[in-house]
C-alpha cells in the first residue's frame, strides 16, 4: 500500500513544482518584457 501511495505523491509533488516553475518563468518573462 506504501508503494502506490508513494508514487502518488511523488507525481503531485511533480506536478505542483511543474506549474511552480511555469508561473515563476511566466512572471519572469513579463517582468523582462
């Protein structure tokens, strides 16, 4: 049961660092235009 539950949240954590660095690059990226 550990297993699933571990991969589980690895990919959340995945995800939510994904859209972190997007929002954090977009916002750069306007801040440079």
């Amino acid at each position: 049961m550990s297993g699933p539950v571990i991969l589980g949240f690895g990919g959340y954590i995945i995800s939510y660092t994904m859209i972190a660095l997007g929002l954090y690059f977009g916002l750069r990226a306007v801040k440079i235009i």
